[in-house]
C-alpha cells in the first residue's frame, strides 16, 4: 500500500470515526433532551398538584374564617336582638298585669308559704293591695317587677320572688326561641322585606 492510499484509508477511518462519535453524541444528546422534558414534566405535575393541594388549604382556611366572621356576627347580632326583646318583655309586663291586677295579685299571693312576712317589694299599682293582705309589713315599691311581689321574712333566712319579673327571666330561656322564629317568619313573608325588581 503506497502512501497516498495509507492516506486516504487513514482519512476513511477518521471520517467514519468522528460520524459514529457525532452519532453517538446527538443520540445522547437527543435522549437527555426526551429524559428532560420527561423531569419537565414530572415536575410540572409535581408543582401544579402542591398549587392545587396549597389553593385547596386557603381556601378551606378562607371559608373556615368566613364562617366564624359569620357566625361571630351572627351570634353577636342575636344576642343584641335578645337583649332588646327581654328589654320590650319587661316594658310590658306592668300592662300584661294591668288587665286584672287584683286577681292576678290575690293568685301570686296564694302561691305564698304561711310566714311572718316583714318586708314586701310590689309593683307601685299594687302598693294598696299589699297594704291591704299584709298590714305589718314594710311596703316598698318597685316598678321593674311588672306585678306580683318578693317577701322576705323577719329575719332574712326566707326569701321568695314571686313576681312577674322573675317569672319571665325564668320563662325567657323557652319564650326567646319562639320569639325569634316568629320573627324570622314575619320577616320572610313581609313584602316590604323583599327587594323591589320593578323600578
């Protein structure tokens, strides 16, 4: 073999040589590429799934908060109406009374234990009337009761609330839920309630 073919042979072989290395190269080359987008990806669903598993965390706290906003509110709200009912209650308790004090006065009265009465707390429109059924005790007058009386004894060892008063703040507990739901009836089916679509 003469030079130049040694040459050219030579030449071949390093040409075929670095076509197989370049082949080789892109095909490594071309399989990091698929194995990246493959971790892209991978990663992506990895990522959106954490977004999603985050988002779905605030937005249960978000509502969680909303709804307490709401119920603190809420309760907030009723208790003030509550308030303000047991405070129209006891404006009218001297009126509920008022329609026949004296029978009303002679059947609280009944309800009393046999004592040495000494004092007698009244509702100031029954003042006589306690005059009247209990002559040696100390009369004093307060309008909050509505009606009916407290009696305590000589020596303060007994005492019994027999008023209207006491009455209703034991009643109070069943009377408000009645009240309320009622209210959110009347409320409900009052036209004047309801937005007006018209204009």
């Amino acid at each position: 073999m003469g030079e130049s073919e040694l040459k050219n042979a030579l030449q071949r072989d390093g040409e075929a040589q670095i076509r197989d290395f370049w082949q080789k190269a892109e095909a490594a080359v071309a399989n990091r590429r698929k194995e990246i987008e493959a971790e892209l990806v991978q990663l992506r669903a990895k990522t959106d799934h954490q977004l999603q598993a985050e988002a779905t965390v605030l937005r249960n706290n978000l509502l969680f908060e909303a709804q307490n906003r709401a119920m603190g509110g809420r309760l907030h709200e009723e208790a003030a109406l509550d308030e303000r009912l047991l405070h129209l209650a006891r404006q009218i308790l001297a009126e509920l009374a008022g329609d026949d004090r004296a029978a009303l006065w002679k059947a609280l009265c009944e309800e009393l234990s046999e004592a040495d009465w000494t004092t007698l707390k009244v509702h100031p429109e029954d003042q006589k009337l306690a005059g009247r059924d209990f002559p040696a005790a100390t009369i004093e007058s307060d309008e909050a009761l509505g009606g009916g009386l407290i009696a305590t004894n000589a020596d303060g060892t007994i005492r019994i609330d027999n008023s209207l008063s006491c009455r209703l703040m034991r009643a109070w507990p069943d009377l408000l839920p009645q009240l309320l739901g009622e209210l959110r009836k009347r409320v409900n089916n009052d036209e004047t309630a309801h937005t007006d679509t018209t204009g």
